[in-house]
C-alpha cells in the first residue's frame, strides 16, 4: 500500500512540475519499466514454484 502512495506521488509531481509533454514522456517510461519489472519477476518466480511443486 506504501508503494501504491509513492506511485502515486510520483505521478502527481511529475505532472504538476513540469509540461504534459515532458509529463507524457516521463509517465510512459516509468509505465514501461514497471512492466518490464513484473514480468521479469513473474519469470523467476514461476520456474521455482514449478520446481516447488
């Protein structure tokens, strides 16, 4: 929940200090590098569940 608050946050301030250009392009690349996240963290996880099971 701590996180979800950062997030939030972070995207609030992005978008209240600079262009909505800059905004748009910053919001995207933090989007991007999330999902790059989750799905590298579903990659390792799930092969050591399999192996678990």
């Amino acid at each position: 929940m701590i996180f979800l608050k950062f997030l939030k946050s972070v995207f609030l301030s992005i978008w209240r200090d600079s262009t909505p250009i800059q905004a748009a392009l910053i919001s995207s690349i933090i989007i991007v590098i999330l999902i790059v996240l989750v799905f590298s963290l579903v990659q390792v996880i799930v092969p050591f569940t399999y192996i678990a099971i």
